[in-house]
C-alpha cells in the first residue's frame, strides 16, 4: 500500500537533493502564545474539550495576557481518509459538527484555532497521518480556518536519519501551506532529529528541540536519554524540565523573529510540580523564547497557577522584540543539581537575568555585572536599576507593562541573592539613564 509512495519519494529526494524552502511567512516574529490538548488529555478529546479550552482562556483573563492559540492535538480524526476525494475526516462521534465548525467557534470568541497532524504515514496515536497527501490536507485546514499547524514525526517510513531526507519531508508540508495563501503558523515537531534546530528555520516558526517533556522537575530517565550533541540520535519521551533546560544550551543561537526553539508544551498547572519549580519552568520556557503553550486543565486551574502563567513582565521578556534567547553564563555544579545564571538582552537595550537552582537546598548567588551582555560601554562601571519580575509591583510601567518590584540601583554586583529550593528569580538590569528617560516617557 505505501510501496508506490516511498518509490515516488526516493525518486524526488534524489532529483532534489536537499532543497531550501524559506518559511517566509511573515507569522510568528515572536513565540506563538496559546493552549494545546495534549499533555492533560492526550486522546481523550471532543469538542467540547477544546471550546471549553476557549471560553476559559477568555473569561480567565488568558486571553487579555496574550495567549490566542487553540490547539488541537492528535486523535481528532476519523477511522479514515474520505475514500473518494482522500481529504482529511474529523471524528464523528467525538467531532460530530467538524473541524470547521469548532474553528469557527474559537475564531468568534477572538482567538486563533490549531490542529495537528504527522509527517508520516500515521500520527503518533496511529491516526491516518500526511505523508503524500501534504497539498490536499494543507488546503483542507485553510478551508477549515486554520491558523497553525503541529506537524509531528511519528511512521516517517524510514524517510529521516539525515537532515536532507528529514528537511525535504518537511519541505512538502512547508510548501503546500504556503500555497494555500493562508497565513499557517508551522511548528514542526521532529524532537530534535538530525539536528533540526540547524536547518527547521529554514521551514518553519518552531521547531521542537528535544524529547516530549514529562511533568517533572528533574531527573535522568533512559528514555530521555540526551546529554550530548555528540551521544544524540533518539530523543524520547519523559523528559524532566531542567533536562530540556540543559539541553536547549546547546541550541540558544538558531532562536530568532520568525523561527524559534519549541521546547515543549508547558506542564504548568498539571499538579507533579510544585509552585516554585512551576515558576522556574515557565520563567526559563518564556526566556528561551520558546513558543509558551499551555497544557493543563484551564477550566479546573487554580489561583496560583493562573497567577504564573499571567505574569505580564515574564511574557513581555517573552515577546521582545528583539527576540533574542538568553544564552548561560555560568553553572556552579552541587553534589545534586546546581546554580545556574542566564542573561539576554531586550530591544531597549537593558538585559534580563535568570537565576536558577535546581538543587534540593536553597543556595545563595550574586550577579556580577561583567558577566551580562550589556550595550553599556563598561557594564562593571555602569548603575543599573533592577526590577525582580517575580515580586509583582503596579508601578513603573513601560508600554502598559509592569516591570516587577523596583529593587534599587547597583554597580558591579548584585550580591548574596537567595534562591529556595528548585527556585528561579528573573530580574531586569536597566542602565540608569534608560531608567530616567523610561520614567520620564510613562510621566508623558
Ligand atoms: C508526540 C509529540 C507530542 C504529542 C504526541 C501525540 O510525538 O511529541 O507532543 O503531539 O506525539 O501523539
């Protein structure tokens, strides 16, 4: 049955060779924000599941922080392809008014709609996947209203295991979205294979990066087996935050307006981490620059989680501009887990700051200002005022946007921070003259 179909692919990857396909979409210039079904419902999915999604990113106050994709996730399709045209089906039973018509829905609450599909012959829950039917599927889900699309990497049929198969099997799908003329956001989710953050920019606005996350803290689990570039070639699944942390090391430089490292769907709110650690991965996640996908339980969320996932100074360092990942600029290694300090910096040329310790025991920490990769001539010289972005304060704005607490200027050093146990703090450094005008310009 698929015999005809990998003959005709071996043919055109030989004719074509590894070809370029730009993105060049103009989407996604900063990480997509939004919510997918997968990592709390896996294939236990319908309609409802995904417009009750919708309705409570609006009515929770999501919606007004930022967040506007709906996703859905694998196991939305029927048995099978319509036998005569081969367009994709949704399933009848748990999808009974169709694919459009929840689309339709989401748009109307002002939100944009996602869907998933696999570049293979089936999806990874072994639903009919696209592989060969890239053009048709692509021009189904404009119809439908679509405005993103997950494509996955499960049954690819032995077409991976170099970047020029993998990348021109991406290319199909990369194409024929193009050609609907309907502006699709393309997150390809291939974990990682053949080095995908190398050459996914080239095709998409995301890229996953590594194996699928766990809703775990930390900890080595054999099947998320990656440490090195060098021991990389499968790349799982149960895989801890600060090991997709780590790992994402590797990759900081390919992230970018247009094209970013996905690391994942988030596990906040999913109830296997606790507040801290929840805080320290949705800090990270948002200033890597990944895509900030929700995955838990929206309408049966809590105060607390809530409070996290709408810290408007953590998307805002999200969204910059600038879009430029913070990079490591030092690890201290504990006899379990360690301290680790992160910097970037932002379009208006202050530089933000992650301290994190993904140690059992609190730990203190200074930030030495020759360390951060300031625009100021001499950063070890220069005052900057810092703001913490995790103590929330309602003064100080900066395009409508609060700052965190107003902690004081400093020269040289921040000293002796204390972190608690898998604790993250984020600050932002802002040259004290850009601290004067930026008062000044909110005084206007
Ligand atoms: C995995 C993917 C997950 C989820 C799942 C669905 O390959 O990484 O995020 O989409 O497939 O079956």
């Amino acid at each position: 049955m698929f015999g005809p179909l990998v003959l005709a692919y071996s043919a055109a990857q030989l004719l074509l060779g590894s070809p370029v396909v730009a993105v060049e979409n103009g989407l996604a210039r900063t990480p997509p924000l939004g919510w997918n079904s997968w990592n709390w419902f896996a294939c236990d999915i319908s309609e409802e599941t995904i417009l009750s999604a919708a309705r409570a990113i609006v009515s929770t106050g999501l919606k007004d922080a930022g967040y506007e994709y709906v996703i859905i996730d694998d196991c939305w399709h029927a048995p099978a392809r319509d036998p005569i045209t081969k367009e994709p089906l949704a399933n009848p039973v748990t999808f009974p008014s169709g694919i459009k018509s929840v689309a339709d829905k989401v748009h109307d609450l002002g939100l944009k709609f996602g869907i998933y599909s696999d570049a293979g012959s089936e999806t990874c829950a072994r639903r009919f996947g696209s592989l060969g039917y890239e053009q048709i599927d692509a021009k189904t889900y404009a119809s439908w209203g679509v405005d993103y699309l997950k494509y996955d990497n499960c049954n690819n049929e032995g077409f991976s295991g170099n970047e020029s198969i993998s990348s021109w099997r991406f290319s199909q799908m990369a194409k024929a979205l193009n050609e609907t003329g309907r502006p699709i956001v393309y997150a390809m989710c291939n974990w990682g294979e053949d080095h995908s953050w190398t050459w996914a920019g080239k095709l998409a606005n995301s890229w996953r990066m590594s194996g699928d996350i766990s809703d775990m803290f930390t900890g080595y689990s054999k099947d998320c087996p990656c440490t090195s570039l060098l021991n990389c070639t499968t790349f799982g699944h149960h895989c801890s935050a600060t090991r997709i942390i780590d790992w994402t090391a590797y990759m900081v430089n390919y992230a970018g307006p247009g094209g970013w490292n996905d690391l994942d769907m988030l596990e906040v709110g999913n109830g296997n981490m606790t507040n801290d650690e929840y805080v320290t991965h949705f800090s990270m996640w948002a200033l890597l620059k990944s895509p900030l996908i929700l995955g838990n339980y929206l309408t049966k969320m809590t105060p607390d989680i809530l409070d996290i996932i709408t810290n408007d100074a953590i998307i805002a360092v999200n969204q910059d501009p600038l879009g430029a990942s913070i990079k490591r600029s030092w690890k201290r290694l504990l006899e379990e887990g360690d301290v680790q300090m992160w910097t970037g910096p932002l379009a208006d040329g202050s530089t933000v700051v992650a301290l994190m310790n993904t140690s059992p025991d609190p730990q203190t920490a200074t930030i030495s200002f020759k360390d951060i990769p300031s625009k100021s001539p001499n950063p070890e010289t220069t005052t900057f005022r810092a703001f913490d972005l995790w103590q929330r304060s309602s003064e100080l704005t900066r395009s409508g946007t609060r700052w965190g607490l107003d902690i004081g200027l400093f020269q040289g050093q921040i000293s002796d921070i204390t972190l608690k146990r898998h604790q993250t703090k984020v600050f932002m450094l802002v040259p004290q003259v850009r601290t004067t005008l930026r008062i000044q310009e909110d005084a206007e």
